[in-house]
C-alpha cells in the first residue's frame, strides 16, 4: 500500500489571480481538465486566503488542492491511496499530459512539477545526507521484515545492484565496494597478522574484504541476526560465504551488543590493533546532545580502553555536504582521554550519490602535536 502525489505549478501574471472573474475561468478550466483524469471529481471547499486563494476538490478516494498565490503562482496538488499492484489513478505521462493541456489552455507558463511520490514497500525515494530527495531506478523488492530492532529491506535497482535498506534509510549496495575499501583504507593500512574487532557491520561486506587482507584474527560484533540473514542470501556479492559460516580459524561473528562485548574486553583485558565503528552516521543536529551523540561518544571511549597503545580506530561519517556535524563530531575527538589525533578521507559512494567522509583516529604521542 502507498500514497501517491502528483504536485503541479504554474506561474502566471498575478493580475489574473486578483481579479475574481479570471480566477474563477481558471479553476474552471482546471477543474474540466481533471475530470478528464479523475472523473467525479468535485469543488468541496473554496476560500479566499491572506496570500491568495484555496480550492480543495475531491471524490471517493482522491483529494485536490488548487492554490493561487498573489504573487503569480498556482499550485495544484493530488493526492490518493493506492493499493498494492493497482495501477495509478493518474499515470507519469498523465501527469505531464495534464500539465501540458493546463498551460495551453490557460496561457500559464511551466512551473516545476514534481514526478508522482509513491510511499510504500516499493519506494523509490530516499533522503540524502543532508535531507535532499534522489530516486533510484528500484523495480523490486527482495526482502522486506521487521527484526526486533528496526525494518530490513532489500531492494533491486538496475545501475546499483541489490541494496540494504534499514529503516527506510540506504545503507550499502553492491556497486559500493569504493565505500567498503575507503572504510578500511585499502593499500593504506597493513592488516596482514593483526587483530580486528568489527562493532556492526551486518551487511558483511567489511569482514570479507579484510579477511583477504589476512589478518590474524577478525572478531565482528552484530546485534541484529535478521540483517546477516538477508544479506548472507541477497548480498554475497559483497559479503561472500562469510555470514554463512560465522566462524573459522580467522574470524568469528558474535551476534549480541557490541557495548556488552566491549565491557567484557575490557574487563579481560582483550586488545586489538584495530576497531571498526561499522555503526550509526553521524548524527545531523544543531548541538551534540541527544541518545545518538551519547552513543557515538561511549564507543570511542570503549574502543580506545580495547585498542593497543598505536592501534587505530576507523569509521564512518557522513557526507561532505553536513559539514557543522562533521565539525561537532571532531570537537567530540577533540574532547577524548587519553588525547587522540585523526586524519580522514573522502570517497563518492555510488548509492548514496554523495561524497562521504570517513575517519582514522589513534592516540597523540607526547611529542605530537594538536590534532590535525
């Protein structure tokens, strides 16, 4: 099931809007033309507004709203509900169609209208980092279920492969090898006989990629067993045979809380030369505060008390267009104890269509100086 919207917008001299006699030709003509689409449509509600004009149509199960603005803009949105695998009530092509007969006939000119917005299991529009819209050619929907933690989706798009989709929000998708290999710094860091904890990570891509770096030993901490499930069966191309078999000589999956793991480490004094922070972006706010930002704080802080003395802790960001969250974030790497230094990298990751930002942070020596 889904919501559709079609939203139009035309400008026009604001003199047709003012006077009463062509604003009524217009919603006239706009309500003929409707009908053509939507037949049984009628005017339910009309009002003069303080910055123009309001009309509302509707029928059975569809609502229209026209909207004259003074300064020369009509809006028209549609809106209805749709059920899975019924055909639109008013098509793309339609929608142009509609658009096009609306300019012609009332001498309007093109505004900037909207494709139709479809909101349900086979959305195709999904935010960027910082809130813009992008679609993505998805044509069909693999997996889609609610683990105990949050909503799985796996989806099919034509140029990026099968991509995981958690709580409505793009995660990774078999094009996005670039992300996987600027995470880990690939031909950057050696990882050859070292010891990894990976905190996250369920897509299993980071894993498969430093397993064949060879490092001694992998430990990949994953709360949420439906997401390995799903992607062991939709995404090996990017995760292999690894969340298949969950452990060997080289590595081993955990499925529980990363925190609970990482306190237990500490308490045995476990250390890596390595940990990964495969978990939440960064979060995009006005102030570091909230649940997320207490959470982002408490890993670095346990990871550092499990890495060695030169070892690194690497993650994710968030795209290179949130740059006051970024900012915030690294007056949090500021903040550590003991004091830490960090460089970071960029790389455009195909499915999020943006360039995103990762990180490398490791402990100041004495000698060093201010974080970079």
């Amino acid at each position: 099931m889904s919501a559709n919207t079609v939203l139009l917008d035309f400008s026009l001299d604001p003199a047709r809007i003012n006077d009463e006699v062509s604003r009524k030709d217009i919603v006239k003509l706009c309500k003929e033309s409707l009908e053509k689409y939507l037949p049984g449509v009628k005017i339910t509600y009309d009002m003069l507004t303080t910055d123009g004009y309001l009309c509302m149509l509707s029928d059975a199960a569809t609502i229209v709203t026209i909207r004259f603005f003074l300064q020369g803009l009509i809006t028209i949105n549609i809106e209805y509900y749709r059920q899975d695998g019924e055909e639109p009530k008013i098509s793309f092509e339609q929608s142009r169609e509609l658009e096009n007969h609306l300019v012609q006939k009332l001498k309007l000119n093109h505004g900037q209208s909207l494709p139709p917005l479809q909101r349900g299991p086979l959305t195709r529009y999904f935010p960027t980092a910082d809130e813009r819209v992008i679609e993505y050619d998805i044509d069909r929907v693999l997996f889609d279920k609610r683990s105990e933690f949050q909503k799985i989706q796996i989806v099919h798009s034509k140029s990026l492969g099968n991509m995981l989709v958690l709580d409505e929000l793009q995660n990774i998708a078999e094009a996005d090898l670039i992300y996987t290999e600027t995470l880990m710094r690939r031909g950057v860091e050696e990882y050859a006989g070292k010891e990894i904890c990976i905190l996250g990570g369920g897509d299993g891509a980071l894993l498969y990629e430093l397993l064949k770096e060879k490092p001694k030993h992998v430990v990949m901490l994953e709360i949420d067993e439906m997401v390995m499930q799903a992607c062991n069966k939709y995404m090996n191309s990017i995760c292999g045979d690894v969340l298949e078999k969950r452990k060997d000589d080289h590595y081993e999956i955990i499925v529980g809380d990363c925190m609970s793991y990482l306190n237990k480490y500490i308490k045995e004094g476990r250390q890596f030369d390595y940990v990964f922070g495969d978990l939440t972006d960064i979060p995009i706010s006005d102030t570091p505060t909230g649940e997320m930002w207490d959470f982002i704080r408490l890993i670095q802080e346990s990871s550092f008390k499990v890495l060695k003395p030169d070892g690194k802790f690497m993650t994710h960001g968030n795209g290179v267009s949130c740059p006051e969250s970024l900012e915030m974030y690294e007056q949090q790497l500021n903040k550590l104890t003991p004091k830490v230094t960090y460089t970071k990298c960029t790389a455009f990751v195909p499915s999020f269509m943006e360039e995103w930002v990762f990180y490398q942070v490791q402990r100041q020596n004495t000698d060093d100086a201010a974080s970079v």
